[in-house]
C-alpha cells in the first residue's frame, strides 16, 4: 500500500509539469517607457549573433573604444547601457575586446551579458575565450555565468572544461543548461559519461523507500530534467557526429562498444 501511495503521489506531481506555463523570461530588454519591450531568452538559451565587421584600422577600433565608454557614461537605463555594448559586438578589432572585458564583470547584470556576448563575435577566438574564461572564473551571477558558458562554446575555447562542469554539477537550471551547451560546443569527449548519465529521468530507485524525498521535489526535479533533456541529446550529437543517444543504456553500451575509437572513455 505504501509503494501505492508514493507513486500515485511522484505521478500527480510531475505530470502536470507538462502542461505547465515555462516560468517568466528574465526582465525586459528594454526599460524605456512608451516603447514596446521584447522578451530576453531564458538564461542557458542566449546566443551570440555571428563575428562582427572586422576593422583593419587600429585607431578607427581605438576611437570606437573609446566612444563606447563615453556612451556608457551617458546610458540612462541598464538596458541602455546593454544595448550599447551588443552594439559595439557589431565590430571586431583587439581594442574591441579589450573596451569588452573592461564590463564583463560590471554589477549591470545586463550590461556584463552583452558584452559576454559581444566578446563571441570577436574572431581572435583564443583570445576573447581566455577573456572569457578568466571573467568566468570571478562571477556568480547565474545569468550572467551562462551568457559566459555560451559565449566560450560559439568561439571553441576548449580550457573551460572543469569550470563548465563545475556549474554543470550545481543542478541549478539554466547554469545547467548553458554547461550542457558550452561541453557540446567545443565537442568535450572527456564529458561525454556525465552528460550521457543525464538521459536517465530522473525518479526513486525504491518507492517505498520511507527516506525518498517528498514528491515536491521530484517535481522540481523532473522539471528540470524535461527542460534539459534536448540540450544534452544535442551535445552528445556533437560530441560524436553521427550518433543519437536516447537514454543512458545506449550511450553506454555504444560507448563500450565503439568509444575508445572515437576517444570517448566510460
């Protein structure tokens, strides 16, 4: 009877999570009133926009620098100041990313998010993920963690490994998310157990296990997974072109099977 009623209990908690409303995207892009406000992506889903116009001119990118700390100066909103550094990624030059990393720990969350972002578009790869990597390193800002994560994936900067998984292993959502994205991004072979071992839904080994967690968090849980799920089926694709994995079992007995060819251990 006990088996009965926890999972009768796991059940009506998780299923409605299906048909639940995804929770509220982060706060508007814009705050200007009048102006119609577009939604940001969810933390773990932003994405760098492609490599900015390239400048041969050194003091042409040295005057744009510096135009972009005056602009900011002058910013009268957050996201004003966010908009101007997602506009200076319009342009790719060293004194671009230097003018980048001086705000990407700026305690405008926003601000520091676009400009992560606007370090991807920059086509000195080693150099923005190094920026990148070393800015990583000093923040604890969730939102701010993933818009690293993401941007170190879009320019392959394959260093970030133990700290990616670091955030991986955290299990908060997004932070999560953008792990998964970064790992699959730069085709992590030595991640590939961790993110296969996230295939398995999550759900008690025992039911009627007295010590299980209350079914709350099975739903949060379970939550969580479902949101994850096809970022993880995605890196693992990357990781090994030519193969889909579905659930754990076939990423490991593929794994066992064939990975040492492809360099993937288990």
């Amino acid at each position: 009877m006990c088996r009965v009623r926890f999972a009768a209990a796991f059940l009506l908690a998780i299923l409605p999570a299906l048909a639940e409303d995804p929770p509220p995207a982060d706060p508007p892009a814009t705050d200007e009133p009048g102006k119609e406000t577009a939604r940001r992506p969810r933390a773990g889903e932003v994405e760098p926009a492609e490599p900015g116009t390239k400048i041969e001119d050194p003091a042409v990118a040295r005057d744009k620098a510096a135009r972009f700390q005056d602009d900011l100066k002058s910013a009268t909103s957050e996201a004003g100041a966010a908009e101007i550094a997602k506009k200076l990624g319009d342009w790719d030059h060293p004194e671009i990313l230097k003018a980048l990393a001086r705000v990407l720990d700026d305690k405008n969350r926003y601000l520091a998010i676009e400009a992560a972002l606007a370090c991807a578009r920059q086509t000195d790869r080693e150099r923005a993920g190094a920026t990148l990597h070393r800015a990583l390193r000093a923040e604890k800002r969730t939102d701010v963690v993933c818009a690293l994560l993401v941007a170190m994936g879009k320019v392959k900067y394959d260093k970030a490994v133990k700290d990616a998984e670091k955030w991986f292993r955290k299990d908060t959502t997004e932070s999560h998310k953008a792990a998964v994205r970064y790992l699959g991004m730069i085709q992590s072979k030595e991640s590939f157990r961790m993110l296969a071992e996230k295939l398995e839904e999550p759900k008690p080994a025992r039911v009627d296990d007295p010590k299980n967690p209350p079914a709350s968090w099975w739903k949060e849980r379970w939550a969580e997974w479902s949101s994850n799920l096809p970022y993880v089926k995605k890196a693992l694709a990357s990781i090994v072109p030519g193969e889909t994995f579905d659930t754990l079992q076939e990423a490991k007995d593929w794994a066992e099977k064939h990975g040492r060819e492809h360099g993937v251990k288990w």
